[in-house]
C-alpha cells in the first residue's frame, strides 16, 4: 500500500510482515508433524509478548485492514490472528472480509461471540452478515433489538441480493422544508456527530416524504436566515428499494453522487444509499464477471481446502467437457477423411481456434454495450452488418495467412484454398453467434456475460470442425 | 435507467428514443443511397421544428446522460445530435464520452470550437482531454490560461496515466490551524459555493505544508469557539502525484473515502482526489481488463467503421495465430501415430481444452490475489501445493470420465487408459504454469492481468497434444 498514514500509525504491509514473521518463526516446530497444525497449538508454541506486540499493532490499523491480512493468511495462521483481535472489533471486520474467508472465521467463533459481534453493527450491517450467520444466533441479535431497528433489520433482509434495497442503510438526516438555515445548523450543532457519507440533508414534509435535498456545502456558504426551501435541490435522483443496484451505480457513476434518498412507492423517503457501498458494489460485480469469466463459480479463498476449490471449479469444467465431448464427435464422423489425409488432424485445431477469439472479441463488445444499454432492437441490424463485415476481411486476411502456412508445408494449394475457406466461413458463424446469442440472451432475460463465452467457443469449436473438414471431405479426399 | 429524476426532467431513455425516432423517420430517404448519409444530408431532411424539439430535450438532461445517448448512436445520427447541443456543454460531454467516441466528436468540431469547448473547464479537466487535442488547440487554450492554472495544467500533464497525478484535480478549500470554527465557517460563507465532493477542508501551515483534515460534518457539530487545531484529524491517507492510481483505489475502498489529500515529497499541499473520479478509474480498469480477456485492444466504438474494428481486433488474433501454428505443429510431428489409429485426432482436442480451462482458473485466481497484493514469495509455496493438489484431484476425476468416454465410443481400455493419464498431466502442467506464470510476469514487472491467459492456453494446447500423442505412440501405436 503505497497510501500512507501518518508516522504513529505502523503500514499494513508492515504488519502483516511481522504477523508472518511470528507465526512463521515456529514453523519448523509444526511441520513436524504431517497434518495442518490447529490455532490452538500454534498458539501454544509462541512466546506471551510475541503475541501481546502482535496484538498491540493489530489494534493500531483500520479494521478493513485486518481484514486485508486475514485474506492473506493461510487459514491456520488466520485462525491466530482473529484471536488476536479485540472482540469489539469482530462485527466490523466480519462486514469487511470476503465470503469465502467470513465463512472459515464464522466456524470459528462460538455463538455467544457472533452475537456479541453482530449487535456492535447497524442494522443495514447485520441484514448483510445475517446469510453467513447460524439461525439462533440471528434470532439472539434480533430479540436484542429495539422495535424500530427491528424494523429496519427485517425491511432489509427482506430485498434481494442486487437490488437498491440491499445497499441501503438508514443513517438518514432529514430536516423540514419550513425551517431556515440557522435553525438547520442549530439542530445540527445539537448532534454529537453526523453518519458518514452526510454530503446532504433529506428535506421532508409532514409527513415523511421527500420534498428535495440539501446539499451541506450549501448550508455552509448560504446566510443564516434563508429558508431551507429556497436553497434546497428538487431536481434528483430518487431510487426506489425494488430497482435493480445495476442501476443505482450507474447513476451514482454518471451523476458523480456521494449520497442518493431511497422512497417508497407512495415517495416516503426509507433509506439513503452512499458511495462507498456503491464503489464495493462495482468493484464486487467486475470481479465476478473476471471470476466467471476464468470459469469459477464464486470467489475463493486463497488458501480453501483443495476439495472446496475443486468444487468451485468443477461446473465449468463438467460444461466444457460436454462440449469437448461433441467437437470430440464431430471430428470422430470425418475419421474417414483424417485417416486418408493425416494433416486435416494437425489443421483443424487453427480454425476452430482463432473462431473462438474472433467470436469472443464480438461477444466482448455486445456484452459491454448490453450493460451500458446501448443496445436496442432498432440497431442490431447495423451492429449485424458491421460484425458481418469485420469477420469477412478478417476471414480474408487470416484465411490467407493460414492457407499459405498449409500450402508451405503440405505443398497443396487444394489444401490451402479449404484452409482459406474454412477459415472465412467459421468467423463468419463467430459474427452471427456473436451478436445473436447475447441477443437472445437478454431476450429471454438471462445475463447476457454468463456463460456466453462457453457457448460460442463451444460453437466455434464443433463448427469449425465440421466446416472445415466437412469441405476437405468433399473437395480433397 | 431506473433511477428516476423528478418529473419536469425527462428520462434519457425517453430522450434516447425520440431522438432515434426523429433521425429514423427519414431513414427511408437515406437508405435509397447506398453510401452512409452524411450529417448535413440528414440534418437537412429534417424538419426544423423537430430539431428544435430535439434541442429542447437535449438541453434538459446532464452531461453524462447526453453523453450516453452519443454513444449509442451510429457515427451520422451521432453527428446530428452533437451539433445540437448547446456550445457550453460541448467541453464537459466531451469528458463524459468514452476515447473511441470522443475521437469521432472532436474530428467533427472545428479548432476554434474545441478552444472554446476547452476553455470552460477546469485544468485538470482540460490535461484529460489533452491528448486527444489538435495541437494548436492545445496552444491557443495554453496562452488563454491565467499564470496559476497554466502551471496547475503543466504539473498535470506531466503525470503519467494511472499514477495519482492523472487523477488529482486543485478544487481544495484550505485553512490554518490556528482559527477557530466561527472564523472557517465566516470564510466558507463568503464563497458563493464550494468545490463538489468537498467533505473535507485541508489544514495547512504558514508554508503550505499539510496539517491535517477538518471533516465538515465535524464542522457543523462543533461548537463555534473551538479551535481548528483541536478537531482536525492528523491520522490521514496522504497520496503522492507519482504514486499508482491503484493504490490511490484501494485506500478510498478500503477506507471509504469521499476524498483525500495530495502532497508532494516535502509535505506540501498540491490537490486532492476525489471518490468520482476513482470510481470512474475502477469501472474503466475493470473493463479494461474485460475486453483484454475477450481479446480486444482497447475498447471499441460500438459503430465505429469496420476498418478500425478490424484493426483493434488484430493485435489477438495474430497472437493466437502463431499459438495455434505451434501447436499444429505439434500435432504434425505425430502424424505417423494420427495415421495409424486416427481415433487419436477426435479426441486431443478433449485433453487441450480441458486443461486450458483448468489452466485459466488457476491464473484467474492468482492475478486476483496480486492484485490485492495477497501474494508474496512466503505464501507461493503454499498456493503450488494447493493447485497441484487441486488438478491431481480433478485430473482423475475429469481423466477418469474421459478415458470411459474413450473406452465406450472405441472399445480399447488401453486408449481408455492413455487418456486419464494424459488429462492427469496435462492438469498438473496446467497448475504448474497457471501459478509459474503470474509469478514470473510480477518478478519481471509485467502486469500479470495482460497477456496470462492467452499463455496458459497456448501452453495446456501444445503441451496437451504433445503428452497425449507422445503416450500414445509410446503405448498404442
């Protein structure tokens, strides 16, 4: 981490290098033995002020930056270190690592302390843990809560995974449209402090609906006796709990928001969404798209077991071995052909492999325009017609190179024209497949980046195949 | 977009479907032609009461969204509207659009309208833009700068891309620690508004040199006649211009920062970043690392013309030409083996593809990792054993299915046998390299995000063809 806190304050590399350093300082003593050593006796083998100096810089760093650690240690040594941190700490950092890795600290702690955890936590903070959380320990923290909380609490576990609804929280300051700016900065003064993320006030009626929003930079260089309803903002963006948090983000990256109200349908204002959530919100979405891209199911943890990594990768490839199976097949009918000309086995992989890219490259681009809402019926003949184009110069271009390759070392231009062929004709189903299948994809409302990518290599692959030597049969053999 | 603005504004999707409307209902006209109409052609078969309306429209929606309806317009009705839109808007969409398009915009306005696009914004706006300015443009904004912002806009032209400098902007509000809170909020109220995003005023000395942060929330909750000095926080994230912008995105995600200082090497206040600009930063690396993994250069105007298509998809494909060269290669030295029992070519494909898969999962998580700096030369070791446990397990597994599938479809135990064994090696081979390759690409400074997959899968093809072959011949044929 290059950003750097004041002097007093030790760098997180810094210390997870002296956490590694401790722990590892008696790694001889555990290698010893063959299975992976329990917290407990790692414990057991360090020094009391080993510990205590380990202790003392971890309560020195921000708890997002423990988690930071926790993620880089194997689950032994994170064992240790989640010993080390001060119970009152636990709650935060818990909303702060990944699943894969809470998972692991969870089964760690016992249930008096998760419940003592998750009560340090707002209540839009506890919905977000409750998933990992045994069921009687959700009904403790829950019973510990006064009514209105446990009213927010059940509000927010009730909308799903994605939705404005799930990233809202209730730290909401909202003021009356009746009153001025003196009064507003009066009451303000009578608070101990504001939630975070406060770059503007909610201005209500009567009745709890939202009327606008002032902006606390206003508030600030506006005189003290105007009213709030003149300097407040009406032109805003409102979300709803329901609507997609797709499309909050792209609000609060389009409209550069700190903070936006959440109404309900009757426009009562119910919560406010902020930017850090948002940011961890992108930041979460692009890594899972780059994870089921790669063909993992969900993020791991560096140091899972290798059975739970096994099972994250197993869908993809049970997926991509049915569809090996099938270019498996196809190539098995033309055996014939292979068995009369031997180089069609050494150059069918070249077709199918540059239709897979080619085809990727479209899927890529329609993907990423598909997100951003780019795309409508009334341009998909265009976006047809130009991918069309692209793939007949780059069949044309490419096909030539690799008809020459073909001709250059089996000294046939029959076989280097079927090359050439092959070539124009399965980019050409790349383009097609390209942009029809994130088409129907969406058509059919299913994300359009999962499992596009699979599906047209898996055509390309079979196609390619069977395009190719489908022609050397009728053509050469 | 869900997001609903209040209801005298329209929403862009409304816009973006008269404005497709308008343009199309002449289309008919224009497609009689058979070249792309140019913007004046279709511009003058418009009525001019619709182009005003259209105007009007425009003129009420943000930056950012007309931004967005440029585009996903094809480049003539992209043209069309770009003339309509009020002159002073002209510099702050130009931010908003992505390169491709931004280029097809500015290659249509005349110098002395992008002087006067330019001249509107602020320094470290106009450093943005810059590299995509004529140079006389460039010149002519330069002499029209005040002394100060001249200097201002030097400093961040000088900055490389992705380093803290290019992000910076010079919005910041500073005041000296020794006033008191009625003295800051005097002076706030004399500015007629303050900078957006400003959660914070910067504490400096007589020198300039960075105190510490007076968060304005703090501001508003403290009484008037405490001094700055005693609410000012001085553990701070403090950034450097030449620092990586990556790092200056991971401390505002992990510390939920709306914004934070920047200071040169002697401690001296010279700008801040600011939480929009980051996010913007973070959505544009993680597309930047999308369209890299589908294999595109950089990203694409969605109607850019063909020709620039064919060139921005070049760069991948003849990377994955020469791969796939190679491995025909490979394929051809065994063809005496193919020859002899030609059920060898159905299914080596079965045993390249699989591994590459498995090869992809292992590098995607471990480039994950580096980019979080979680992995260090102490935990390597750790990761090696996990993935070669991971692929020994999944290559009997995986190898086991495809030696029945072999079996079944052609009798032999033998191939049966030669297959599970090859997928058995060519996974470890997959492990092996999908851990060695990030690892090396980091040891030699190369961004491992760029170029690993491609590695890996031409690695797990070669070397798959050639361990299944080689077993091959040595045993079956």
């Amino acid at each position: 981490m290059a950003a750097e806190p004041a002097d007093e304050r030790p760098s997180v590399q810094a210390v997870l290098q002296r956490v590694t350093e401790v722990l590892r300082s008696h790694q001889q003593k555990l290698q010893s033995r063959h299975e992976a050593p329990a917290p407990q006796q790692v414990e057991a083998l360090l020094h009391k002020q080993d510990l205590d100096a380990l202790q003392a810089s971890l309560d020195q760093i921000h708890p997002a930056d423990v988690a930071y650690i926790l993620e880089a240690l194997p689950v032994d040594e994170r064992l240790v270190v989640w010993d080390l941190v001060k119970a009152e700490r636990d709650g935060e950092i818990l909303l702060e690592v990944s699943d894969a890795v809470r998972e692991t600290l969870i089964a760690h702690m016992e249930n008096r302390e998760l419940v003592a955890a998750t009560e340090q936590l707002d209540t839009d903070e506890i919905a977000d843990l409750a998933p990992d959380l045994p069921r009687e320990v959700m009904q403790d923290v829950f019973r510990s809560l006064p009514l209105e909380e446990r009213e927010q609490l059940r509000a927010a576990m009730s909308y799903p995974e994605d939705t404005v609804g799930a990233l809202m929280d209730f730290d909401i300051i909202s003021v009356r449209d009746d009153i001025t700016v003196e009064v507003v900065l009066r009451y303000l003064r009578r608070l101990d402090e504001m939630p975070d993320h406060t770059d503007q006030l909610f201005v209500v009626d009567r009745t709890e609906h939202l009327r606008g929003l002032l902006p606390v930079n206003r508030l600030l260089v506006t005189d003290l006796d105007v009213p709030v309803s003149k300097i407040m903002v009406d032109e805003t963006i409102r979300l709803n709990p329901e609507e997609k948090a797709q499309d909050a983000a792209l609000a609060f990256e389009r409209y550069d928001l700190v903070s936006a109200p959440v109404i309900d349908r009757d426009g009562k204002l119910v919560g406010r969404v902020t930017v850090n959530v948002v940011m961890d919100y992108i930041r979460e979405e692009a890594e899972n798209e780059m994870l089921s891209a790669g063909g993992l199911r969900e993020e791991e943890d560096l140091f899972s077991s290798v059975w739970n990594s096994v099972k994250n990768r197993w869908t993809w490839l049970a997926i991509n071995l049915v569809t090996a199976f099938i270019a498996s097949r196809v190539i098995g009918a033309f055996e014939n052909s292979i068995g009369k000309l031997v180089a069609l086995a050494a150059l069918m992989p070249i077709i199918a492999g540059i239709g897979g890219n080619s085809g990727n490259q479209t899927i890529t681009m329609i993907v990423r325009a598909m997100a951003l809402g780019q795309i409508s019926a009334g341009n998909a003949r265009k976006l047809f017609a130009k991918e069309i184009g692209v793939s007949f110069i780059n069949g044309l271009i490419w096909g030539g190179v690799v008809g020459l390759f073909a001709f250059l070392i089996y000294h046939s231009w029959q076989l280097g024209l079927v090359m050439m062929s092959a070539m124009v004709l399965n980019l050409l189903l790349a383009a097609l497949m390209g942009v029809s299948i994130p088409l129907l994809m969406q058509k059919f409302n299913r994300d359009p980046a999962v499992g596009s990518s699979v599906l047209i290599t898996a055509i390309t692959d079979s196609g390619g195949f069977f395009i190719f030597l489908g022609l050397a049969t009728i053509f050469l053999v």
